[in-house]
C-alpha cells in the first residue's frame, strides 16, 4: 500500500476526531453549570471548528504547504 492511499485515510481519521472533539465540548458546554467553564468549552469548540474547517479546505484543495516567497515581510519580488 503506498503513501497515496494511506492520506485519504489518515484525512477522514483526523476530521472525525476534530468532529468528535466539538461535538464533546459543545456537550460540556451545556452540561455544565459552572459560567466560565462554558465560556472556555465554547472557545475551545470554536477554535476545532476553525481548525477543522482550515484543514479540510488544505486537504480538498491539496494545498498541503504554504508557499515561501524570498522577500521580506511578504514581498515576492525582492528583499528590503
């Protein structure tokens, strides 16, 4: 089996986890009783949402690495 085949797997995998992970705290979030405890289970859910949604759009896109430019401060062209 070559690595090919394996990174669909490995992909579907790590998405269910992360939904998973929100599902559980969006759970805790209106089990608990405790105000800053839901405040922090629903910042977490939102940052694994946001997570899981970034890294299925770099996988769907297959946009697995960011581009590196030369220049500066995001200058492409030439270094200041």
């Amino acid at each position: 089996m070559g690595p090919e085949s394996q990174q669909p797997k490995r992909r579907d995998g790590v998405l269910s986890s992360l939904t998973m992970a929100v599902e559980a705290l969006n759970l805790a979030k209106e089990v608990s009783a405790i105000t800053p405890a839901k405040a922090v289970f629903g910042s977490v859910g939102t940052l694994l949402t946001m997570i899981r949604v970034c890294f299925f759009r770099l996988c769907d896109d297959e946009l697995l690495a960011h581009t590196a430019y030369p220049g500066l401060n995001g200058q492409r062209f030439s270094l200041r």
